[in-house]
C-alpha cells in the first residue's frame, strides 16, 4: 500500500513546488513592472513602488573612425573623428554621414548645426553637417587649431615658414577664404569669429606674455590689441555681443570689442582644473591646493555673475555643457546640474565601469559617455507621474 502512495506523494510534491515557483516569478515581475515603469500601468499600487528618482538607461554607439576619437555634438546629432575620418550619428544611433580621410591627432568642434574636424599637426580640414561635407581643405602650413562660428564661416590656425611665423585664415560656409592675417612673430594658438562674421579675435603668445589682437574683416590692420604680461591665456570665448572671455590659469577677463580688459572671477587660491562653456554661460571645476581631488564646481555668466557652486571630493574626469545643463563625468559616475549646480537626481555609478573617460552634453536629458572602446548614450528617463507634476 506504501508502495503505491509513493507516486502520488512525490506528483503533488513537485506540483505544489511548481506552483510556488510560477508564483514567485508572478511576484518578481510584478515588483519590476510597478519599479521600473515596463509597458503602461494605472494600478494605484504603482505609486508605492515608484522611485523618486529618473532611471537611466545606456544604449551603446557604434562608432568606426580608428583611434585618438573625439567627440562634439550639435542640434541633435553626434559626430566623431578619429585617425580613419569622421562619422555622423543621429540620437537614435543611425549613422547619417561617413567621410574616409587620415588623420594623425583628430580634434573637432560644433556649432549651429554644423561640425569642423582638423588634423593638428597636419593639413586636412573638413566642415559637414548632419549629411554632407559642405568644405574640404589641405592647408598649406602645419594645422594649431580651428573654430567654427554659428554661421558656418570658419577660421584656421595654421603655423608656416620656420620659426613661429603663424597665418590664420578666414573661410565662408562654401569653404571660400576670405580673409587672412600673417603674424610675424608670437605664436599664434587659436582664433575666434564674431557671430556676424566681421570681428576676428586671435590669441597669440609672445615673449612678453600673452595677447589678444582684434581685427575687423574688412581691413588689414588690427583694431585693438589686449596684452596681458607675466600671465598665460589659455583660451578664448568668442561671445553674442562681440565681447570676448579670456580663460587664463587664475582668473576669468573680459576683453570687450574696444580691446579694454577687465576680471570678472579670480581663483589665483585655487587651480583649474577644466572648463566647459555654451554661448554666455560657463562652468568651471577648481581644485584645491593640496592632496587629493577636493576642489570647487562653479557656474557664472559672462558678466560675471556667480549663479552656482558646490564642493566636490571626487575626481572630475570630464564635464560638457548644453543649454545651461551640465554633465560632468566623475569617476565614480555621472552627474547632471542645472545652472545653479543643483544636481539632478540619477544614478549612473554603472557608466564608471565602463572605463569612460569623457562625456558630451547633448540635452539636460542626453549625454555621451565616451572611452576608447566604446561610447554610450546615458538617458534620463521621468516616469510619467513625474512629469505630470
């Protein structure tokens, strides 16, 4: 009799522990469907699962352009460079536009829709859009840099003859030259183009220091020189108004279209450690003199005027600006902040793991996380009752 109940005994057995499975996973989904918002839900027991927090997802980019890439963005598409060309993707990840050259160190900038790739050290230059190569140029000398202004026109840095002879020239969006300066002397870093096409500002070195030399399109000689001693200019900001913002190693100047200059952020108490602007806003991340990564994130608007800063103790990898958003890639993760360095509430400590080493602004929802292996695109996805409130 014992016998024959085996049977039975071990069927009901495996059935109730069946049972207890499909439950459990029934369970399980139920709890991901109510965390993390899969296909549509009006049960009012979302509410209480609901995070508080936009999730992040990562969708990988394919991009093919060979080594040393970088990266820039511009009215919703994303564009590398690498040593192989340069490449077009849409948001989406759809490659729009691939153009095959050399390059030995790719460097490229965006603005209004458009992109410029260069070669530093080299000759080739090519200007594009989303679709098309609009200009293709070998320049005679050797390329320092290159910047595109949002008109589409151009301008080259390029270093020729011996010595530290440097010549910039002056392109429209059909890629025609235009105008072009010839330093004798002083060697020129970069050059910036006024937003209506008629102010050239050109930063140069000199055995005096550094300076900034403003030239009106339309004639051969300078307007305004704005010479700044014993002090190094890192870079400059070309600006809506025709004003210029000089970045140096321990202050912020503005150098108005009369060539008069004058500080509006001094941090000689700390040191900078990058930057990152869009039209008249900037962000800037200082280090502490000292041990370690503490240091200062500071937002201001070209006249000046602080609108944000917060400390930070973690390392700053990189950090890209859009529309007064900012995305700054620490190493232990992601991070977004509005204008006023109020951080948005994410969790990207799994982008760290990828190995990123920079990131790329593309909306305050958007950012590409970007190593040398891979790029990602990190999105900040608001349920649904979040962005009702």
């Amino acid at each position: 009799m014992s016998d024959d109940k085996t049977p039975i005994i071990k069927k009901r057995r495996l059935l109730s522990l069946i049972l207890l499975l499909v439950a459990f996973a029934l369970l399980v989904f139920t709890v991901i469907f109510l965390i993390f918002g899969i296909g549509s839900c009006s049960s009012p027991l979302a509410g209480l699962f609901s995070s508080r927090a936009p999730i992040i997802t990562v969708n990988e980019f394919n991009f093919d352009v060979g080594r040393n890439r970088m990266f820039a963005h511009s009215n919703g598409s994303v564009a590398a460079v690498g040593t192989l060309g340069l490449q077009v993707l849409d948001t989406d990840g759809r490659e729009t536009l691939r153009d095959s050259f050399r390059m030995a160190s790719p460097a490229i900038a965006g603005s209004g829709g458009r992109f410029i790739a260069f070669d530093i050290g080299g000759s080739a230059v090519r200007v594009f859009n989303a679709t098309q190569v609009s200009s293709s140029i070998d320049t005679d000398g050797t390329i320092v840099s290159a910047s595109l202004n949002p008109n589409g026109w151009f301008c080259v840095v390029t270093q020729e003859g011996g010595g530290l002879r440097g010549a910039i020239a002056v392109y429209n969006s059909l890629g025609l030259e235009t105008y072009r300066v010839n330093l004798g002397s002083g060697f020129a870093l970069s050059a910036e183009l006024s937003s209506d096409n008629s102010s050239l500002a050109i930063l140069n070195y000199t055995e005096a220091g550094s300076r900034i030399t403003f030239y009106d399109t339309e004639k051969s000689e300078p307007d305004h020189v704005f010479d700044l001693s014993g002090e190094l200019i890192l870079d400059i900001i070309s600006l809506s108004n025709k004003n210029t913002l000089a970045v140096t190693t321990d202050s912020i100047i503005l150098v108005d279209n009369s060539g008069e200059g004058k500080s509006i952020y001094t941090f000689s108490d700390r040191r900078l450690g990058s930057f990152a602007y869009a039209d008249d806003f900037l962000a800037l991340h200082l280090y502490d003199h000292g041990i370690g990564f503490r240091g200062r994130l500071i937002t201001l608007l070209s006249d000046g005027t602080v609108l944000g800063e917060i400390s930070t103790d973690r390392e700053v990898v990189s950090m890209s600006v859009v529309d007064k958003t900012i995305a700054v890639l620490k190493s232990d993760g992601l991070l977004f902040y509005d204008e006023t360095l109020t951080e948005f509430p994410t969790s990207a400590e799994s982008i760290s793991a990828a190995g990123a080493n920079r990131v790329v602004a593309i909306s305050e929802n958007y950012a590409l996380a970007t190593s040398d292996n891979s790029a990602v695109i990190l999105t900040r996805d608001y349920y649904s009752h979040l962005e009702q409130n």
